[in-house]
C-alpha cells in the first residue's frame, strides 16, 4: 500500500505543480491540465502540507515562486531528468526497426513533407509506429520535458524559450516569410519593402504564435506601422484560402507552405526586403538522437530530403 507521502509526490502532483509554476495563474493552469480550479489549488496545498511550507505566495493580482517553492522547482526538474536520463539509455539498447516514435509538430508548420516521408517510412519499416501529434509551443516543451514526445517539429530561432540546457536541435531547413497579395501592381516585382505591405489588411495567424511574433518584431525592427488583422487562423491553408477568396486582404506565408500547395493565378508572391529567415528544426532532448529508431528516421528524413530535391527546390521559391 502507498503511504500518504508517496502519493503525493505522485508523477500527477509533481506534473500539477510544474503547470502552475510555469503558468503562475491557477485558472489557466487547471485549464491546461483539464482540471478544475479547486482540485489544482487542493493538490497544491496538500502538497505544499507535505513538504511543511507554502511553495507560492502572492503580491497583488501576480503569483509568487516562495524559496520553498523554487528549492521544489529544482528538485522536479532534477527528478524529470533523472527518469528521462533513465528511459533514453534503456531507449538506446532497442531495436531500429521496432517500437514507437512520438512527434510533436507545431501546428502553424506546413506538414506535407511530414506526412509524404511517413508514408514511405512506414513502407520500410512497418513495425516502427509513428504517431504525430500537432500542438502548441507550450505543449510541445512540456511533452518534451514530460518525455512524452521524441522529436518536435518547430521554428528557431524561439526567444520564449528560456532553458535550453538538456535539449539540441537539428536543421531541417531554412525557410522563408513571403508576402502574398492580389494586387495586380505587384505582378512583376520580387521584392516589397515593409512599409508597402500594409495598405489593405491581413489575414495571419493567432497572437503569441511564433510567425505572428516574427513578423511583429520584423515590422519594429523596420520601423514600420503593424498591419491590420481582420481574421487570425492557426493553419497555413486556412490562412491562404481565405486571402484567395477575397481581392482585400493580404497575407504572410512560409515558403515551405508555398512549395507544397499548388498556388493561386490571382495571387503574386513577393520576398520581404530585408527578407525574413528562420529554420525548421527537429528539438529533443540530448541524447535522444542516439535511441536507435529514433537516429534511424532521422537519417532516413535526410535522405528523403535529399532524393525529393526539397532543399533545391525550396530555394527556388525564395529566388523568385
């Protein structure tokens, strides 16, 4: 039978406290966790009844880390990556052809070249499942630091992540943010400066997504006026079907999205000047490239890329 103490330091109560402590909100943390406000605060104050000490306190409106609270934080962390350490060289001694691959994909990324690859790997390996799971930044970090993901599909670089220590990355590729519009003045042109992309309104993607904060700190950096935003999709393809449908608003798409999905006649393609660079990378944590399967798809998405022309044909994209 479990004793009180070990119930508590449960993996479900450390992963409670870890939501909260990132969150520092309790309503938003209980929505993340898909619990109720109160059963959060319960777990929390039981848990803080264990250790003999409050772990939050509170100044106005804003939640607190206590020093309690932070020795917790870093006794959690220590804990996670004592197990993930544990599990990864477990991992390593297992076949490549056999068992399971966790991906988190970033859900605003275009996921062609994902799902084309899965198909063939799939026709080489039958016994290795992967399973993509398309989610947030927040998701993705605490799935990585939970090791419920092996691999995350997602944009660097990314200023809101603030510990970078247990993990590595691996380029995909460097894409590009390419301005789309209707305007029939801008047929013939390559390039478009800042300033020139704003006079009808945009279509983008949600607040805090990654390419909505590149293309707001793109616009300061330029000194140029925000565009407008009449609508806000999560999805590229919804971003772009909504621009085709009407002559009144204009767009900004990654280039990897404009390669794979055939384009509209009614729509012209133009590079930001200065232009707009980021990369794609695969994030795991250390190590984790060296679990079999896991070093055996990486390789073999290498090789994809390679034999589909991809990257060449990327750049192509961006040349025009």
């Amino acid at each position: 039978m479990k004793t009180t103490q070990e119930s508590i330091f449960s993996s479900k109560t450390l992963t409670y406290f870890l939501q909260l402590a990132e969150t520092m909100n309790y309503t938003q943390a209980a929505q993340i966790l898909g619990i109720t406000q109160p059963a959060l605060t319960q777990q929390i104050k039981k848990l803080e009844r264990t250790v003999g000490a409050p772990l939050f306190y509170s100044v106005g409106k804003k939640l607190r880390l206590s020093d309690a609270g932070y020795t917790m934080l870093n006794a959690t962390h220590n804990i996670y990556d004592v197990l993930n350490k544990a599990t990864d060289e477990i991992q390593q001694t297992t076949s490549a052809t056999q068992g399971s691959i966790n991906i988190g994909v970033l859900a605003s990324i275009e996921d062609h070249v994902f799902e084309d690859f899965a198909i063939k790997y799939y026709e080489a390996h039958p016994n290795v499942i992967i399973s993509f799971h398309m989610l947030t930044r927040k998701e993705i970090w605490e799935r990585l630091e939970n090791n419920r993901i092996d691999l995350a599909v997602m944009y660097l670089p990314d200023e809101s992540i603030k510990n970078w220590k247990p993990y590595q990355s691996k380029k995909i590729i460097q894409d590009e943010l390419l301005f789309i519009s209707s305007d029939e003045k801008l047929a013939k042109k390559k390039r478009i400066k800042f300033k020139d992309t704003t006079t009808v309104p945009w279509v983008t993607y949600p607040e805090n997504y990654y390419l909505d904060q590149v293309v707001k700190e793109s616009y300061k950096n330029q000194l140029a006026d925000l565009p407008t935003a009449v609508a806000r999709f999560t999805k590229p393809q919804q971003i772009y079907r909504f621009v085709a449908a009407t002559t009144k608003t204009n767009t900004a798409l990654p280039s990897s999205f404009m390669m794979a999905n055939p384009t509209d006649d009614n729509l012209h393609t133009l590079s930001f000047e200065p232009a707009i660079k980021f990369d794609l990378n695969f994030v795991f944590r250390k190590d984790k490239d060296q679990i079999p399967r896991v070093k055996n798809f990486l390789d073999e998405f290498d090789s994809y890329l390679r034999a589909e022309d991809y990257l060449s044909r990327l750049q192509k994209i961006n040349q025009k």
